[in-house]
C-alpha cells in the first residue's frame, strides 16, 4: 500500500438512470429502470427511488416490473451516456494524467500525479470535495460517490459505503479497521459460490478471514484466487493507477423474446454473432485464440463453454465454426434466452491457421455480406410488421409541431410522446400513429 491515502476511485450514481431523469423532468424524483423493457430484458441500472423497491441491476425486468410496476421502464440512449462519460472522464484528466476508467460511470485517479500542494488528508478531502462539485457542474446535475484511500482495493470499498452523493477518505493506516466487519463479498472476485465455500468453514466478514492462513485459503481456493484473497484481506494491494487499460475480450449477445428451441436457428445467431465479433477485432486491429460462447437458459441458468486455438484469429467463418462446435456439447432442449459469442487472448497480430484441414468445410459459414443455408431458412418467412414502427421507451424524437421529447411507450401502431427537455419543464403528453411523418427519432440531446 501506498503512504498517503492518494488513489481516489470516482462511481457515478446509478448512471443511465441518473442521465434518464436528467434529460426527462418529469421522471425526476420517480422510479426509472433503465435496460430491457421486455419481460425476456434485464435491468442495467435502477434509480435510487426503484432501488426502495427492491429492484436492482441484472435482476429480469420481468421481476423488476411485480416489485415496482409504476416505475418508468426506459431501453437506454447511449449515446447521451457516453457523452456525459466523456464530460466526466475529461474532467478526471485534467486533473491528474493517469486515470483509469473501469467503465462508462466510474474511474480511478492517481492523486500522486495530480497537481496538488500535498498529499495530507485536509488536502486530498477538499480536492474530492471540489471534484464531486465539478462532476454536478459538467454533468447537468449528475451526482457521484467518491472514495480516497491508500490503494484501489480499499478506495473502490470506500465510494460505496456513502452512497448516493457521499464522500470517504480513509486515512492511512486505518484500513484493517475499516475493512475487518465487512461482509467477504466486498473483496473484489468473491462471488455467491465463494462466500458458499466460505460460510461452510465459518467465514463471513473479513475479521474471519483474516484468521485463515493463506495455506488454507489455497487449498479451498485455488493457488491465485486463494493468495489473492488473502492479500486483499489484509489490504495488501499494490496495484498501480494504469492510465491505458488493455482490452480482454471482444463479444456480441442478445437476449431473446421467445425461448429458441430450435438448433439451426441457434447456430444461425452464433454465426451473425461471430461475424460482428470479427469484424470489431478487424476494427481496433486486433485478434484472439479464445472463443466462448455464453448460453441463458429458460430457467435463467448461464453456461459457458470455450476453446482454444494454436493462433490468433479475426476470421469470422473460424469463429464461427468453433462457436457452433461449442454449442453441440449443450442440452439447450428447455430453451434458450440469451445466445453470446466472445472471443479474448486477444493480441495485436494475426495469424493464419496453418494447420487448418481442408477436408474439415465450413458449409454453415458464409463470406461477408452472403447468406448461408442457416440464414436462409431463419429468414424464409419474413418477421411481422413492428407495431411500435421502431420507437422504443425513452428514445429522444422531434416533432415539426411540438418540438422535442421522447416516447414514452409505443405499440399497437401508435407512440406516446411527452413533450419536454432537460431544459423546460415536465411537458404535456401526445399519442400518434407511429407512421405520422410530422414525428421522426433524433440524437438525444446532451446537457453540457
């Protein structure tokens, strides 16, 4: 660990949500589930005011809807997300050059590197205190939870336990004390099977952690996951501020309205999935030798199953064909909701698969921008017409008469539309047909 409490570790409150009620004057104040707005979705981010209700991220939206069903059920505008990240980020910058963002709503910052008299307590609680306000100002109101401490370990505990809008400095030296009535969970990669295998040996706070040589926590463990346990139990972590953080894994998934049952069908969605995988990995000049796939099944079971090839790919019809091997080893016979292809062990450079048979043909796979025998038949008989014309819950839209909103819900050959802005007040609601050439979806706007 550090001397000084100088890694600060920055969380964005319940963020698209937060940005949802932002941009929607109305909401503010109200539930707001943002993510899937089918029963088959899942909940990304809840609102504070959905939270008092029991729902909370990556819990199914179907659940989320029995526990709260006034709430506000929005499908999520990324772009006015990555625009206000962006704002945030920048302002993180500034401020110090080695930041590390860990995702759309929350980064670490090296306080060492930034510029200030000294690294004392008063001195790094008022920098966080003029940060949070900075944050508010940059984001139109957007509140986050900020944690000081002497290392990531301790500074990513210390930002949630004030949440929303709280502040955490942790002084030197006074990290056990702090970390020694938590619950195991909070240490970063104990998840519900790790606190299982803790709890059958008397383990459940870090105070009982601690009494547990690291000997034993290998053996239970695993060599890694034990000596890392117990490193962190003793808030020993080291790990530097890196301001570039390496991407693992490149992937695509989608969940599904209907349970699929059908294997070709399947299959199918895997190869366009492998193809999108391919085509991001050609993008940021990348390729990998792992390929996973990720199945939900009917009951909310995920598996996962992967494979490892002599050399780094971008091919889509490789990826591909391993995926669908992948998926054979599967009893997907109750069927399916969720269906995602990965692929990580990524490096900067391609290889071609020398050892490739040719007598192994990949008839499924098609070059880009052709169908296969499988997409034929997925696409044989066309879908039915969209009855909300394309309009999803929460998408920004423009009308030549009544200026700016956003669809409140659609359906049935209609969209309803409340007509306001970040800027104006809680504004009057309209409904028209979804085909009314007067209404049209726009670039959300954002707040500076």
């Amino acid at each position: 660990m550090r001397a000084q409490a100088s890694v600060l570790h920055l969380d964005l409150d319940a963020f698209f949500a937060a940005v949802e009620q932002r941009d929607k004057p109305s909401l503010r104040g109200k539930p707001v589930v943002v993510g899937g707005v089918s029963g088959r979705g899942v909940v990304a981010t809840a609102s504070y005011e959905a939270r008092a209700y029991g729902v909370r991220s990556a819990m199914s939206t179907r659940e989320a809807r029995a526990r709260c069903p006034h709430a506000a059920y929005l499908s999520g505008r990324f772009e006015a997300y990555r625009a206000t990240s962006a704002a945030v980020m920048g302002l993180l910058r500034s401020c110090s050059p080695l930041v590390e963002p860990l995702s759309l709503d929350e980064a670490f910052v090296d306080l060492a590197r930034a510029d200030l008299p000294d690294l004392e307590i008063d001195t790094v609680t008022v920098f966080a205190e003029q940060l949070r306000d900075r944050v508010h100002d940059v984001t139109g109101g957007l509140t986050a939870s900020v944690g000081v401490a002497s290392s990531k370990f301790v500074a990513k505990v210390a930002s949630d336990l004030e949440k929303p809008d709280g502040l955490v400095v942790v002084p030197p030296g006074t990290e056990l004390e702090l970390l020694r009535p938590m619950h195991v969970s909070v240490v970063p990669g104990v998840g519900p099977a790790t606190v299982e295998r803790l709890r059958r040996v008397g383990v459940h706070t870090i105070a009982d952690l601690q009494q547990i040589s690291e000997d034993e926590l290998v053996r239970m463990l695993g060599k890694a996951h034990g000596h890392g346990l117990h490193q962190l139990a003793f808030a020993r972590d080291d790990r530097p501020v890196e301001a570039e953080r390496e991407t693992k894994s490149v992937s695509v998934e989608g969940t599904y309205e209907q349970d699929l049952t059908d294997r070709k069908l399947m299959e199918s969605l895997l190869t366009r999935q492998a193809t999108d995988v391919a085509r991001r990995l050609r993008k940021s000049g990348l390729s990998g030798r792992t390929v996973t796939i990720k199945v939900r099944l009917y009951d909310f079971t995920t598996l996962s199953r992967s494979t490892t090839l002599a050399s780094p790919t971008d091919d889509e019809a490789v990826i591909g064909r391993q995926a669908r091997r992948l998926l054979e080893d599967l009893d997907t016979s109750g069927g399916v909701r969720l269906l995602g292809v990965g692929v990580s062990g990524l490096a900067d450079w391609v290889q071609d698969e020398l050892f490739a048979a040719e007598d192994d043909p990949d008839p499924e796979a098609a070059s880009e921008g052709s169908a296969t025998p499988l997409d034929r038949a997925a696409t044989a008989v066309p879908p039915p017409p969209d009855p909300s014309g394309g309009f999803r819950p929460g998408n920004d839209v423009v009308h030549d008469e009544h200026g700016r909103g956003w669809v409140w819900g659609a359906g049935k050959g209609v969209v309803t539309v409340r007509f306001e802005t970040a800027e104006t007040p809680p504004g009057p609601v309209r409904t028209f047909a979804v085909d009314d050439p007067a209404l049209s979806r726009i670039n959300p706007v954002v707040t500076d």
